[in-house]
C-alpha cells in the first residue's frame, strides 16, 4: 500500500479483465462468531484458511478429483504453497455472508497462481493470491521432493467453455 | 515465484542489507501438533496468527504498552491489517523450535509495513509480511475510521541505539 | 471412560430414546484439510468450533433471529459457554462428509443443555454437549453479568410439531 | 451444571485434595488477540488447543521424551483423545496471563485421564479434563490401532518425588 493506492481502479482492473479466461469457483460461507476477533471481524489468518479450501474446491470442480484422492490419482504429492498473500480492503463481519470466487490466473510450467475475491453485498472486501506447485517425489532419492510439470490435459481442464 | 526464482539470493539480500536500521523482536516457537496439517508440517494461515502476536508483542517491546492498552494508550483504534503476505521456502514440522525475527521495515505517514522472518536451525523457512495502518476514528463521524499521521516519537521508538 | 465402557450400547440409547422431543437442526460439512492434524483426522478443538456454530445455526432455525441479531432481540449479552464436552468415538478423516444434529436436550431455569451428534456414513463419530446460560447486564451494575430466566415462548420454540 | 451448582466448593475440592499425588507441569501464556472472540475473550475451542499442548508438554517433562519422538520411542502411535471436556468458570480476556498447570489424575491399564487448571491471577479461570488411551497398531492387522497397556515404568515418571 502507498499513500496513493486506489483499491477502486485495482478492482475494477481485476473484475473487467482477467488476464486468462479461466473457470472461477465460488462458494458462499456465513461469518462465524468464533472466526471473528475483539474488533467483531474476520480474524485475518482465518482467510487464508477459506482460500486454502476454495482452491481445493476448485480443482474437485475442474478435474473431478475429491480433495484427498488427488495426490494418488496424479502420482504428486500435492499441490504445496510457497506464497500466499491477502489484501484487506474492507472489514467482514460477524453474520456476513461472503461469496469467495475462485480461479487460476496463470498456468506456468510447475507453478500455477490462484486469485481468490472475497466479496460481501457484490463489494470486494479482500483479495488474495495463492501460488503453489505441482509437486512429487523424487524417483531416485523418495526423501526428496521438487516441482514437476503440470500435465497439458490437467490445465485444460481449467479452461472457460 | 517465476521459474527461475532463486530465494538463496532473495534470503542474502533481505539479511544483509535492511532498508531500515530498526529494532529487530525476537521470540522462540516450538510447534505444536495442532498446528500441523496431515502433512506433518505447519497449516499456513498459523504463519499469519503467528505474524499478528509477534507484531503486537514487537509493538510491546519498542513501546512498553501492552497490546491490550494500545488503542487507549494513543488514542487510536488500532493497528488494522490491510495487507499480508508469505513465502514459504522450506517446511516447518510437528516440533521444530523457530524464531521469529520482527520489525517495522518501513514506515510512512499513515501506513507502515511489518516483516517477519521464521527460521529453523539458522535457515530461513517462511518470510512473512504485513502492511498496517495507523487509524483512529473520524472526531465529526465516529462510525468511520481512517488512517492518521503516526506521531513522530512513536516511530523513534523503533529505531535502533 | 472405563475400561468396560461399551459405547455401542451409549449410542443405541442416544438415537432411540431422547429424553426431551425437541427440534433438531442438521448440518453437512466436508472436513477440510486445514482442519485435520498430522495423523490425518480432524484436531480436536475444530469439533468445538463446530459445535459452537451448529448451536448459533440451531438457535437461528427455531427463533429465526440471526446469530449477530440475537443479543440485541432478546435484551441479553448472548448464551455465554459454561460447559463443552465431545466423547470421541471414531476417527474423522479429511474429505469426509460429517453431518452434524443439535438439539438443546434439557431447558432449565436460566440454563440449558445441547446435544451435538456427529456421524460419518450414519455410524457416530463424535458425541458433543455444551452447556449455555441465557445471559444479561445486571440493571444496577452493567459490568456485571448473570444469568436470567429463559422466557417461556423462547423455550416453545424449540419444542416439536 | 445445576440451578444449585456451587464452582466454589467444586474448586475448593479440586485444589486441596488431589485424588493422586502426581507430576504437576506448569506454563504460562499471554493470551493473544487471535484467540479471542468478538466478546474479547479467549474462545472456547482454543482451551483444547492449550490443553492438547500441554498434556504432550508434561509427557514431554515426565518422559525426557519430546512429543515428536514419543511415538516411536515407546512403539505406539501416540496418545489418542477419547473424551475432552471444559468447565468455564471465568471469561479470560485478550492480554490475560494465564497459569495452566497439568497433570495425570489417574492411570487405568490402557487408558489415563488428565486435568488441566488454567488460573489467571491465581482464580481459576477454566477445569478441564482429557482422556486418552495408550495405543498402538495390531500386529497381526495392522491397519487397526487399539488400546494397550501402560507399562508401570512410564507410570512411575508421573509420580512426585
């Protein structure tokens, strides 16, 4: 954030033009006392527990895998995340009903970005990012593990139509 | 994260040259098993808890004000989240014993950015960020809160020497 | 638990002969990863979230008054926790679908008890009990709270048919 | 509880005249802003997240065992939880420091209960209570785990003196 940030140009800059054409996921979710703090809001961390199970929820929509069946049926051992970030925008209550949509914004060869919008009332409250990798073990050496290519066939699934 | 990101070089930049000589907290964590995923290693969104105490207690430390009595103390709200964020370079498992190094990176009129460095044995696992505001409500409409000018003392607080 | 403790025989009377016959609210989750701990099964204090919630959602069903709007309805503080309880049956995975029934089993005076079952496939995992007090400001000494008598159309509310 | 429930007497009793003379392992905490709930104090689930610790801390100081290796060290999988359960006698309230002092209050063959006294200010704030089971996987199915005995030498690290 600096002392110009505009977050209105920023959001009208993601919601208008999404850099790839992708599926978007959402899910709705009521606030829960116990997820919010002595100011009555959203504690942060508890965000990043939403976005964590959206983007599960995204890859069960896309590919038609449940959440724990996905490791075996791709031979990886996951989907780890190496960077996760959020943008506050506005508070969330108790009793809110939050819609979290959902997508990959970019595919790259091993790593993949996930943009998560939080939105209450249709108004962006925050924004979040997630990027993960396409991960298994090493064949020679099981201690290890190291970014794999993403199959083409997986990331078509992703595409819009 | 791009293809050809190198954190070794990120990691020797962040430790050896800080932007801002400023007074650095530090706090030890062993980790516990309900703060671990069925992967053995810490659930992300516990990094940003993490992040919030070590920021509160670093706010402790340079000030001498319990974070119970911040907001009485300088006639504040808060110091509201609006943005936060993580790179996660190496797992952190059931038991390890981290260190969480803190401190203000930056400050600015109204605004200022927190980091957060988790290491493990001396290595670098998780390198966290916040951005947070210094807000007070507005004395005409007391329903809304904005970002006020950080008084300059408070901000000497956290130099170093 | 004793070492005799036979907790199909529990069960069987749990399910067959409620003492009190009152509305029971239902609610599915799928257990999330975030949720579940390094031995793959859900960590013990999320059931306690859990419960916490399904009585807010089982309070909103009966009354229709929303969980932030209860306080303000009823002229009290809330339904402050004095109790909380889960016997542990079997284990919860991730991915699993819960289905989680709640029910106040026993309206005292100013007291009342909640039964939370959560079953897996029909077969019951965890059996949860809270205790609440209906809970408000003494009218002399407002930082003084106490628990009042539970009106009876309240307690009507929850009654079947 | 009951319309008549006394905490006073039930405290009087659980302090003067513990049951055994066992281990008792002290920690203090300062309560943080994240455990917190919008009532502005600890929310209720969080006690079992402190009460889980604690019972692998005075496993921990009893043993010499750290509760990462406890598994393998003693051949079984751990020290699953069959019955939690809180008693709330005091709300605890961000910045609170609190004393949980925990112990075995008594060992059957497989199974043993402890308690768990969080005191603020030297009141007792919260009694809670787990059961948990020595366990270990069937060497003849080893997909089943079930309870099997405490060997009196791990029972004699939890006597005093």
């Amino acid at each position: 954030m600096t002392e110009n940030y505009d977050p209105a140009i920023q959001i009208a800059q993601k919601l208008e033009s999404p850099s790839v054409a992708s599926f978007v996921y959402h899910r709705q979710l009521t606030i829960e006392w116990g997820q919010c703090d002595p100011a009555g809001i959203v504690f942060n961390s508890r965000f990043f527990e939403f976005f964590d199970t959206s983007t599960w929820m995204l890859f069960d929509a896309s590919l038609g895998v449940k959440p724990h069946q996905l490791a075996e049926t791709f031979g990886v051992i996951g989907i780890p995340l190496v960077d996760a970030r959020a943008n506050f925008l506005k508070p969330v209550n108790f009793g809110d009903i939050i819609d979290i949509a959902s997508r990959v914004a970019e595919f790259r060869r091993s790593s993949f970005d996930i943009e998560h919008l939080v939105t209450v009332g249709g108004e962006l409250a925050v924004e979040g990012g997630e990027t993960r990798v396409w991960a298994a073990r090493d064949k020679a050496n099981p201690d290890k593990i190291h970014a794999v290519t993403i199959p083409p066939d997986i990331i078509a699934h992703f595409s819009h139509g």
